[in-house]
C-alpha cells in the first residue's frame, strides 16, 4: 500500500531470503487500486464457459488488515461487481486469452483462473493460474446446479455444459493458525466438528487425524466453513454460529467480516 511496505517485502525477498529461490527475483508491477475479484471458466481451445465470479479476502484480520495470506475467506457471486464489468472480463480477458493459447499452438483445457481488479479504467488483470483455486472454489462450485463430472465430460467433449447456477450466496470463512501467514504450531487439537443445528459444510485443508480421536492441525490454513442461503446475510449468520467453538481457544483464528461489502 506504501513505498515503505513495497521495499520492506523486496527486503524480506531479496535480501532475508523469505522464499528461498523462489524470492530470487521479482517483478515491479503497477499499483492497481480497486476490488478484486476472481472469474473462474471451463476451457477447452476457443471455448469458454465462465463461472459466477467471486471476491476474496486476503488480508489475515478483519477490516482488510494484517499482512497478506493465500486467502481467509471469499464469497459469491458479488453483488457490488457491475455485470458490464464481468461481460468484458469475459469477452475481452478470457476467451482472447484461450484464443491465444491456441494460436501459439499451445491449446488449453482445464480452468482458467483470472485474478482480477475492477478499476476506474475497468477490469484488469492481476495474474493468471490454470487451476481451480481456494478459497473461491468452496463458494463457487456449492452454487453450481449441475453435475461437476458431467460438466467436465460435456467441455472437453466440445459442447456446451450450459452451466446453471442457484440464485442464491456463498460464504466459506477460513480457520487459520495462530501466527499464519507466519509460523505457526502445528497438531493442535481441533474443536469437535459434529454437525450442529447450523446448516454449513466444513471443507479440511492444513488437518489430519488425531491418534484420540477427532482432528487436529497440519497447517496454516485449517480448514473452511461455508454455507450458502438466499443472503449473505443469513449466510454469515450460520458460519459465525458454527465457528464460536474456536472462540475458546488462542492456537486458532478466523476473519469475523468474510462476505460484508466494502
């Protein structure tokens, strides 16, 4: 956010090694002010099939502060997005970059996902990755009405999944260890995760089996909690009940503001 904070993190890349090679070398880029947002698609060669878009929050605290982490949380779609905005990221971002792919002879099948920023210029791009990615996918696919295989079948086999979506929002919060994106203590014993009267889905990510039972942490990012109903609101509502149960304890941390609009 300041010329300060940028050469503290070309400090803690270059010089204290915090990426090992990956840290190497970097790439000075634009400032690019606005809201991102995320725009997943099916691809196969020319053919582009766009998911709802979503909006992660990468920041580690409420409020947008904290450093930077792969993601504590996300929701979809994104009621603030102008629809004119995801028209041109699609028209104008995705399809000509599948278009381009296979004009160099290098076509692409899989998802295609675009990070991208919504500017006072519109849409721009913040980087590219050819995967589904997290947190976005735990609200993403929950909307998605269609069968994800037979998606996937219908794509590469050429022909149009056509994709239909609830009319409804998701939410996932993620539980975090304490001190990520820093260090963290690893196998800490989790909270139990029986079902409750909150109607969410729990997704695992950094967990494994405790050798007494239940789970315990493996990771940075433990797991994530989602649910989807027909607000964000009411959404929110289910998570942050379901998630009072890692209000006891100090080894884990989550997000109390994943989904309000900024």
């Amino acid at each position: 956010m300041t010329e300060e904070e940028a050469l503290q993190a070309a400090e803690r890349m270059l010089i204290d090694n915090q990426f090992g090679d990956a840290g190497s070398r970097v790439v000075i880029e634009e400032y690019l002010e606005g809201k991102e947002f995320s725009l997943f698609a099916f691809v196969h060669g020319e053919n582009v099939y766009p998911m709802v878009p979503a909006r992660d929050h990468k920041r580690a605290f409420d409020h947008d502060e904290g450093p930077n982490t792969g993601g504590m949380g996300s929701y979809a779609p994104v009621p603030d997005l102008a629809d004119e905005h995801v028209d041109f990221a699609v028209e104008e971002i995705l399809k000509p970059v599948a278009k381009g792919m296979k004009q160099e002879g290098r076509p692409y099948t899989g998802v295609l996902y675009g990070g991208l920023i919504e500017t006072k210029e519109g849409p721009k791009v913040i980087e590219f990755n050819a995967r589904f990615g997290d947190p976005e996918t735990q609200v993403v696919l929950p909307l998605l009405e269609n069968d994800l295989i037979q998606v996937i079948e219908d794509v590469t086999a050429g022909k149009d999944p056509q994709l239909k979506w609830k009319d409804a929002y998701a939410i996932g919060t993620v539980v975090a260890s304490s001190g990520y994106p820093g260090t963290y203590k690893k196998q800490v014993k989790l909270p139990s995760l029986d079902d409750t009267d909150q109607d969410v889905y729990v997704i695992h990510a950094g967990t494994a089996q405790a050798e007494n039972g239940g789970y315990q942490s493996t990771g940075g990012r433990v797991l994530l909690v989602g649910a989807v109903e027909d607000t964000l609101e009411k959404a929110q509502q289910e998570i942050y009940q379901y998630l009072e149960r890692f209000d006891q304890t100090d080894a884990f941390f989550y997000r109390s503001d994943i989904g309000s609009l900024k």
